[in-house]
C-alpha cells in the first residue's frame, strides 16, 4: 500500500476528489474498502468517513486508518445509530472535493475507478456526474462479472437518462456514482423531504441532475458490490419493497419531470408500471428457484395487478402451472425459468439514449 502525504498532495494539479464512507456495523469489510481507497492510481482525494454508532470493531479500524494517513481520513462517530441520513450527512460536511462519491464500506474500487471518472468529468464539464458498471464480490471473496447496463461509454442528455431512469435503476448501487460536488445541490433542492425520499433520496438526486444535465456513463467494471446477507436491496426484495418501492418512486419521477417540462418523460409512466409487472415476474421466478414459493406467489399475484395484460404473456402462463403442478411439473418449470436468457438475471446490454455521444 503506498504511502501518502499532504505534502505530495499540495503538489498535484488534480482537483480534489472526496469519498464519503458511511458505515454500520460493517467492520469486516472495512479494511478491504479503505485499502481499495489508498490503492488508487488516482493521488489527490480525502475520505470522509462516518460511523453509526456501530457495535463491532469499525471505529477502532477507522482510527487506526486515521493515524497512519492523517493527511487523508477525516472520521467521526454518532454516539447513537440515527439513520443512514445523518450518517451520510456526517460525510458531506467535511468534503472539500471539486467530485465525490457515496461509497458504501462494503464495497470496493478498482485501482482506476477515480482516475477514470475525473479524466471523463474534467473532458465534459457539462456533465453532473459519472457513473460506472460494477462487478459483484460475495463474503467468500468470489467475484461475478455483471453485463453493463449500455453496450458502450458515452456520454447521455439528461433527458433521455431520465426516460431510462423510468423504466430502470441504471446503477442500483450509489457507489457506482461520481458527483460533480457544484452541481449535486440541484438548486438547492432538498430532495430527502420529497415523497419516498426517505428510502430513494439518492435516486432522487440523480433524476433531478439528469433534469438540468448530461451525464457520463463508463462500461467498465470499476466498482466492486458486494452482496451477502445483510444488503438492504436483498431485505426490501423479500418484502415486496423493490417493487412497491420504485412504482412510487416512479409517481415522484413523473411529478418531477413536469416541474422541468420534459412531457416525454412523464409519458413514460404507464410504461414504467407496465415494466414494474414484468419485473414481478422475475422476482417470482428468483424465489421459486430459491426455494421460497410464498414470497414468489406474492411477487405473481402482484404482477397482475399491475399490468393486468401480462396474463397473455409466456413466462405468465409457465410460471402459473408451477403451484398446481406435480414435483415433476414444478423441476421443469424451475429448469426452465433457469434458463430464460435474461429472465432471472440481466445478460444483455443495451443502445445508449437517442442523442450520446460515444467515448474513445
């Protein structure tokens, strides 16, 4: 790991870069986090950590981070767990960086995550943030390529991002995002005190960024998600709110869009709640596979409730045998959904908005 220093820092003509590293309890995967931080080929950043009040060994390892690179970590501690919001808040007050990013602590960058990101960014100052496909890291250390959500790097009008935003969660980690720090205030908005800011208030901010700007998209792999059992996006599937959830998300999405004028955007949402009920049958599909058919059997009445149209679909008709059918019937089905290209996981990538203009 090298060593760092204020001095080399003063040096540098690089704008500052601040990461916000908001914690809980996740002291098991804070070295390999911070250690991802200070392997940057990228030199001129600060982290800016924040802990809940955890209950492990987080602080301790933050504060031995804290010695040894005095010049980079700026720490400090809730005496008491008040939510990621004001953990997150703890962050933003210390940063100081031209960019920034949110990254969760049990995530990891790759080596040339930031350098990337700032080379895009300083290229196309017009942009309000770039953003970046991930790969997927389990407790075990294993690591799963995920295809990117486009097919190529460019760089997207917001209003077309915003249109995809509808219908998708392009970047479903917040660490796959590099802020422009001048730009993120989106006017002055406070976009936690919207509806459903309380749960969505990162994807918020970015549907109000893609409203005022363009934004930067790289295909490549540069942030390390990890999942495992305790990832808020695995409880809120068991409990129907990635469903729920973005279908209000998506009423706030097209209010939004009409305070900016972009009609093409609140067009988009019958077909996002069209979308939504598609998705239920993916999830379906995952809790049958997994085992859980109480949760699938929600995931499919649900589906029809939110487009009524899907019981003519396919995948509707294999998945509704499943729950009558024999033990025979129901490993066919199970086999089957398996192997739908795309069904029980993204495998494709797709064209960029009408209007980007492709990267080298």
């Amino acid at each position: 790991m090298m060593n760092r220093s204020r001095t080399s820092r003063s040096r540098t003509a690089d704008p500052l870069v601040s990461i916000l590293v908001f914690n809980y309890n996740y002291g098991r995967y804070l070295r390999a986090c911070f250690d991802s931080i200070l392997e940057q080929r990228y030199r001129n950043i600060e982290v800016c950590f924040s802990d809940n009040a955890s209950s492990d060994d987080s602080w301790e390892i933050a504060t031995a981070y804290r010695r040894k690179y005095p010049d980079i970590f700026n720490i400090a501690r809730n005496r008491l767990n008040f939510g990621p919001h004001a953990n997150l808040a703890n962050c933003a007050f210390s940063k100081r960086g031209k960019y920034h990013l949110q990254l969760c602590s049990d995530d990891m960058l790759e080596a040339d995550y930031i350098a990337r990101c700032v080379d895009v960014l300083e290229a196309h100052p017009a942009c309000a943030f770039a953003m970046v496909n991930r790969s997927i890291i389990d407790d075990r250390g294993h690591l799963t390529p995920e295809a990117p959500f486009y097919d190529r790097s460019c760089i997207i009008p917001g209003a077309g991002q915003a249109e995809v935003y509808m219908m998708a969660a392009v970047n479903p980690s917040v660490s796959q995002i590099m802020y422009v720090s001048g730009k993120s205030a989106v006017h002055g908005k406070d976009v936690s005190r919207e509806l459903a800011g309380r749960w969505y208030g990162t994807r918020l901010l970015d549907f109000h960024l893609c409203c005022n700007y363009p934004i930067a998209y790289i295909k490549d792999a540069l942030l390390r998600h990890r999942l495992h059992a305790e990832n808020d996006s695995l409880k809120a599937a068991g409990s129907l709110l990635e469903i729920l959830g973005p279908y209000v998300l998506n009423q706030q999405f097209a209010e939004t869009a009409g305070t900016y004028g972009l009609q093409g955007v609140r067009n988009r949402l019958p077909d996002s709640t069209e979308k939504l009920g598609k998705l239920c049958l993916r999830y379906c599909g995952k809790f049958l596979v997994a085992g859980d058919e109480t949760t699938g059997a929600r995931y499919f009445h649900l589906a029809a409730a939110l487009s009524p149209g899907i019981k003519s679909e396919p995948i509707h008709a294999l998945i509704s045998g499943y729950w009558d059918g024999s033990a025979t019937d129901r490993k066919k089905i199970l086999n089957e959904l398996k192997s739908e290209l795309n069904f029980i996981s993204r495998q494709i990538s797709y064209a960029p908005p009408e209007g980007s203009i492709t990267l080298p």
